[in-house]
C-alpha cells in the first residue's frame, strides 16, 4: 500500500484515495472488502453523531491507472453543525474526524492487506480465483495453455480451426491504432462495445469473443485486452508459427473509447490505401508485406466482408505459402455476382484480394513479397516482430518479455 494518497477536499472533507495499476475489476474487487470493513468499523463512530455518515466508494480508470476513492462525506448540515459545536466546545470534535481519517485509512490499509494476501494465494494455489498483482509467466503459460486446448477441442469452425479468426480479432483490436491522436490499439478491447463491434470490418469477429470467453471465466484476474491478444499469439504459435515475444499490462477501457468506423483497411482497395492506413498506425512498406503473409490463414466468408475463399490449400498453418502463391499462381478475375477479386486459373480455389495483389503490382512492396517467398526463415523471423509491434500498438507496456511455448505445435 505504498502508493497510498490522502487527499483533503473542500467538499469532501475526507477522501482517501488509492492508486492501484490494474483493471476496474480489481478495483471493484477490492471496493466491496473495503466497504465492508468500513462499515463495520464506522459502526462504532455513529454514536453521539445526529446522522450516521455514509460512505461513498467510487472507481474510475483513466488511461493506465485505476483509482479507488473511499470518500467519507459529513454529509448533513446537522453533522456539520455537531461537529463544528464539537469542535468549538473542546477538542472532541477534532478528534472525532481524526478518529474517522485514521479509521478509513485503516480500512484501505486492512482491504490492500486482504488484497495481497489473496493475490498471493490465487497466485501460489493456481486457481486463477481472485486477483494477480503480477502475474508471472506461469500464470499466462497457464492461460495460453487453456486457448491452446480449446482451440483442438473446439475443431468444428470453419476449416477446422479458430485459430485464423482469433488472429484476425487481435489485428483488429490493434489495428484502429492512429499515432497522431494516441487513440485505438490493443490497449482497451472496446471491441466489445457498439458501435467498434458492429463496425464492418469486424463481422464474424463476435463468434470468436465467445471462444474466448470461458477463458476468461476461468480466469478473471486478466483483462480481455490481454487475453484478445494472447489468443492472436496462441493462434499463431499454435498454427506452426513463430514464437511472438508477449508481454501484458493491458487495461480494458468503456465504451467512450470505442474508436470511429473506417481504421482498418478495405479489401477493395489499392496500394495507396494499403499505406495510408499502416502509415497512421506506424508501419513502413516492409512491414506491411510482413503482416499481410497472415492472409495465409483462414479465408474470406460471404456473410462478413463480402468476399470468398480461402488464400492457400493450408489455411490452418502459418507458412509463407502466401507470397509463393501471390508471385507464382497466374490470377484472374473471379466472375460472380460478389466484390471484385482474383481467383488462380489453375483450380479457381484460391482467391486474392485487390489489396494482396497491390504487394505484387507496386514495386516496393514486391521487394519484400520477393523475400519473404523465399525464405521461410527470413520471414518468420520478421513476421513475429512485426506481430509483437502490431499486437503493442497504443500500450504503455512495462512488464519484461515472456516466451509462452507451444503446446500442440
Ligand atoms: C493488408 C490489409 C488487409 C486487408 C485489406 C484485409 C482484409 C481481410 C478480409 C476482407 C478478410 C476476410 C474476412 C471474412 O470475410 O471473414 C480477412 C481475413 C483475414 N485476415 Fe486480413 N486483411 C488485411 C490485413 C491483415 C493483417 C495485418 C492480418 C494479421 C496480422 C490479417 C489476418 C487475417 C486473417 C487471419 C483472416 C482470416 C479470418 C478467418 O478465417 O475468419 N489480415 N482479411
């Protein structure tokens, strides 16, 4: 409880807050204890007061912190009046409202004690149950573990698999990144919130929230933002990709952070648009090539943006096959009632987007189409950076890197 405040306020004559650096539901957590040992313990002070005074508790998250308030208000002018004629006949009445101070502070300190306490606990017992001060790398090789398992038990979606589909719901969680305002990314998961969750771009993306969730049941000391994000890098690692350095500190945000339709690119779409977009989040040619090799995974469905097919005949492993396919397949236009988009001559099977075939047309995306088609290695190493850079967009992470190892890979 080092980072203990007192603060005075007119209004408020007593107000004790504490800044606690996790999610609101930690905060909400550790409203009810204080509460009710505040209770308790203010029991004892109603006598001799005309009213008894009440407790207001509050919890509000800013970016990156969390506060909890215990306010003690003197709420009636009566009070006031009591106290004040305390306080003017003697010393009592003073010693009234350092009794009452001292007995609030004593309730923050006794619920941060149970606090650390039980984050110990669920920390050593494993349970998840309760609150994690700072998780370690076990917690979260715990939590991987669980997408991991699910993502096996859970095979009849799509080709198998919702290990595409949960990438794409990291990508667009931190893809509404803007660097000029520091708005959208990872940081938030407002995802869940109309209207970022009817966006278009994100239909179908509902169904893997789902997936996720009793993970999170199991689970409740990480935030969704968090877990969003380790199911992209479960998704990944357990589809034979490479290893994504993953670090947490992820806070979830309310609905007034949900970011305007229209971040995340449009399929439709040409070169220009490829760079205005990853530009405003920060990437530069190279690692726009590098991200879009995820488009060897999982495919187009006609209910969500439109399009259809798949990219590649192994939509469930992470392979560089995209860039072989995009240089080496001769592409057409795909003739049917749908959006504009390529399709192989040789099987009509697999597809590509007007955007996919711009790293082809344009010759400094190609440079890069060219390597990545070439050596696998090459593009494993540079796809998990650029993942780990994507996936951190609009944090302020602080914690050290974790490697979480594969389960079924
Ligand atoms: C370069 C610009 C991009 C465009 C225009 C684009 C567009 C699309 C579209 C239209 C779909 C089909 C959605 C559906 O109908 O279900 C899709 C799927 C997918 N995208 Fe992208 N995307 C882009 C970049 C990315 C990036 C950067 C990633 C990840 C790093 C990614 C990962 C995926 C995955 C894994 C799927 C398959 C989802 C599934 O199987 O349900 N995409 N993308």
């Amino acid at each position: 409880m080092n980072r203990h405040r007192v603060l005075l306020h007119a209004d408020w004559p007593i107000l004790c807050q504490t800044r606690f650096p996790f999610g609101p539901d930690s905060a909400l957590t550790l409203i009810s204890t204080t509460q009710r040992l505040t209770k308790t313990m203010l029991h004892a002070t109603r006598t001799g007061l005309a009213n008894p005074l009440r407790c207001a508790f509050r919890a509000h998250s800013v970016p990156k912190r969390t506060f909890v308030s215990l306010r003690l208000p003197i709420q009636t002018v009566a009070l006031r009046r009591q106290l004040g004629r305390r306080s003017a006949s003697g010393s009592s009445g003073a010693r009234s409202t350092t009794t009452i101070v001292a007995l609030a502070l004593g309730a923050v300190g006794l619920a941060g004690g149970w606090y650390y306490y039980s984050q110990q606990k669920a920390s050593k017992d494993g349970t998840g149950a309760g609150l994690l001060s700072k998780p370690t790398e076990s917690d979260f090789q715990k939590v991987y573990n669980q997408i991991a398992h699910r993502l096996v038990e859970v095979d009849e979606y799509d080709d198998g698999s919702y290990g595409p589909v949960l990438l794409r719901l990291a990508w667009h969680c931190s893809g509404t990144y803007d660097k000029e305002t520091n708005t959208g990314g990872s940081d938030g998961a407002t995802m869940r919130f109309a209207p970022e969750k009817d966006h278009g771009a994100n239909a179908g993306l509902q169904a893997t929230r789902n997936f996720l969730e009793p993970v999170k049941t199991a689970n409740p000391w990480i935030s969704y933002s968090d877990l969003y994000i380790l199911g992209g890098v479960a998704a990944v690692q357990e589809m034979g990709g490479p290893v994504i350095p993953w670090r947490y500190g992820r806070s979830d945000k309310d609905a007034a952070f949900v970011t305007p339709d229209g971040r995340l690119p449009d399929g439709a779409k040409g070169a220009d648009h490829l760079r205005a977009i990853f530009h405003r989040m920060g990437f530069d040619d190279r690692e726009i090539v590098a991200l879009s090799g995820a488009h060897a995974l999982g495919r187009c469905h006609t209910d969500r943006s439109g399009f259809s097919g798949p990219w590649t005949f192994s939509p469930t492993m992470v392979t560089n096959d995209y860039y072989a396919i995009l240089l080496n397949e001769k592409w057409g236009w795909k003739k049917w009632d749908g959006p504009a988009q390529y399709e192989d001559k040789s099987t009509k099977s697999r597809m590509m987007l007007p955007t996919d075939m711009a790293l082809v047309k344009d010759k400094a995306f190609r440079h890069h189409v060219e390597r990545y088609a070439k050596d696998n290695d090459v593009f494993f190493k540079e796809f998990a950076e650029v993942l780990r850079k994507l996936f951190e967009l609009g944090t302020n992470l602080q914690a050290d890197y974790m490697t979480l190892k594969p389960v079924h890979a």
